[in-house]
C-alpha cells in the first residue's frame, strides 16, 4: 500500500486524475458511436501543432521568471514571419524556412526588450507578462492594418491594404508537417514530421539546459542568492531564458499554423497562452521547474481533453460542455498550481 501511495505522489495526484479521466473518455467512446483510432489521430495532431508552444514554457521556467504568460509576443514575432513569407511569394517547403528566418529576428529583439522589463519587476513577472501580451496584441491590432503589404493572398480586396483576419496557408506550408513521415493504420493515422519538429527542439533545449550556460540558467531559477556569489550574473541569463521562451513561442505558432491551416491575426493570439500554461501544469511542472517529460505529458492529457470531451459528451447528452471544461482544466490547474509553488504533486 505504501509504495502504490508512493507512486501515486510521485506521479502527483491531478496528473493521475486526469488520465484516468481521458482514459474513461477513450473507453466510453465506441460505445458512443466514435471511432477510437480518429479520436487517437486527433489527439496526436493537436499534440503536434501545440507541444512546441508548451515548450517554450521550460526556458522561462528554469530562470525563475515563471510561467510565460506574455507567450503572445512569440506568437507576434512568428506571425510577423509567417506574413513575410507569403508576401515574398514563394511556395511550398520554401515557405516554412522562410517564416522560421524572418520571425528568427523579431523574436530576438521583442524577447530581449521583454526580458528587460522582467528585470526590472523581479517577483511580480507573471502579472506583468499577462499584460505585454495583452497588449502586444492589441497594438498589432493596429499595425496589421497599417503595415505596407501587397500580396493578395493577405489583404482585404476591397482596400488593397490591411491584411485579413484570417489567411489560408493553402498554396505555402499548408500541412508541410502534418503530411510528412505519415503512418497509417485503419482509421489511425500519425503524423510523424510534426512529432519530429518538436523532437528536435525539445532535445535542443534539453541539450542547454545540461550545458554550462544552461547550468547557470537554473542555478538562477533555484537560488538566486547562490547564483549571484557564485558569479552568474542573473540578469542575463534572465533575459537569455525570455529570448529562447519568445523564439519558441515563434516557431510554436508556425508549427500550429501548418497543421490548423490558417494564419489568425488581431485578436487571435490574445488569449494562446493559456492552453500552453495549463498544458505545462497539468504535466507536473511548477512555477519554478519543469522538464521535458512535463511538456510531452501535460500536452498530451490537456489536448486529450479538449479533443475528446466534446466528441463524448456530445454522443451521450446531446449538449456542448467542452467550452465549460475546457476552462475548468485550464484555470483549475493554473490556480492548483500557483497555489504549491514548491510542488504540483501535493
């Protein structure tokens, strides 16, 4: 019984709940007429376009800048290269290096800009960065419709300027991911280039975070005190963290875009850190550490979640409540969390 109790602590308790919560989903399901194995391709779809967006939460994490709930501001650097690469013209594959090369810079400058301000509100970054985000948003709101771009595929055709709410991928890098390396089984189908991409940069960050820099950059997160008297100069490798967590959250919306199939602009991006925070939470991450198991898992459950619960619920009740839990998870989890910052297992 000790040891079960034992597992059950080290697993941490919302983490176990909410699994057994999708695994009832996933049993319930045929019986509800849905098809298990598109249910599956589902989950591993969303847990592709988003898993990189949940990572972009690690760097941040590991400083001691928390959570990054000014995500937004990647998501604009990567929207900035998205709509650059379209405007250039040039199809296909092409396309997607050129948006990762074009927001590459943005989110350098937006991120050490941003990582500056966090330097200057130690201890209240998380409610400073709700606001860059927030705002960031809104002054793009502006900017989408004043920026001088041409190509038709972007702009409202009755002006001629100001790029439209909405623009298809259709044509660039539609799917460039999704369709890459595809195994399927009957209904199942994985997508092998998008759990690929995020592969690759999870091992990036893994990689640094075992480096000397990446070394300094947690003895940051866990004692600033220690860090300081043993040289590591704090504000820097503060504002290194916030650059690498905003060109995560770049390449995190490029991703999704590619799979989702759309570019969304103005108020699209306002509200996307939330599922990347409760995702990176629900994984057993904390306010103050996080790994990469964390991100693969708390992905996983929470777009499980938000896949199948409408699905389910619609079978059986015949009434849509997958906005209702779908907030429930994501601000449940987000106060359980900042409410044991020393522990999500608690």
């Amino acid at each position: 019984m000790e040891k079960v109790m034992s597992a059950i602590k080290s697993f941490g308790l919302p983490r176990l709940i909410i699994s057994l919560f999708l695994l009832v989903l996933f049993i319930i399901a045929p019986f509800a007429g849905i098809n298990v194995g598109a249910s599956i391709t589902d989950v591993l779809g969303r847990f592709g376009q988003n898993a990189i967006m949940v990572l972009a939460m690690v760097p941040m994490i590991h400083s001691g800048c928390g959570l990054n709930f000014g995500l937004p501001l990647g998501i604009i650097s990567g929207l900035l290269g998205a709509t650059l690469a379209i405007e250039t013209g040039i199809p296909g594959p092409v396309s997607f290096l050129l948006a990762i090369l074009y927001s590459t810079p943005f989110a350098i400058i937006f991120g050490w800009g941003y990582g500056k301000l966090l330097n200057r509100v130690k201890g209240s970054e998380m409610m400073i960065a709700t606001y860059v985000g927030f705002s960031s948003v809104a002054f793009m709101s502006i900017m989408w419709l004043i920026l001088p771009f041409k190509s038709p595929t972007m702009v409202w055709g009755y002006t001629g300027q100001g790029l439209r709410t909405t623009i298809a991928t259709d044509g660039f890098y539609h799917h460039i991911l999704r369709e890459a390396f595809v195994l399927r089984i009957g209904s199942l189908s994985i997508s092998f280039g998008e759990i690929l991409f995020f592969a690759i940069f999870a091992f990036i960050i893994w990689a640094f975070l075992h480096t000397k820099t990446g070394t300094a950059m947690t003895a940051v997160g866990s004692n600033a005190v220690f860090a300081r008297a043993s040289g590591i100069n704090i504000d820097k490798q503060r504002t290194l963290s916030v650059i690498m967590s905003t060109w995560l959250g770049a390449l995190g919306i490029l991703c999704y875009q590619q799979g989702y199939g759309f570019i969304q602009l103005y108020q699209g991006p306002m509200y996307m850190a939330m599922p990347a925070v409760s995702a990176i939470l629900i994984g057993g991450a904390t306010v103050n550490k996080a790994s990469i198991t964390n991100v693969i898992i708390g992905t996983i459950l929470y777009q499980g979640i938000v896949s199948m619960t409408p699905s389910v619920m619609n079978s059986l009740i015949h009434t849509d409540m997958s906005e209702v839990l779908r907030i429930i998870v994501s601000n449940g989890m987000i106060l359980y969390a900042l409410t044991r910052k020393t522990g999500a297992s608690r």
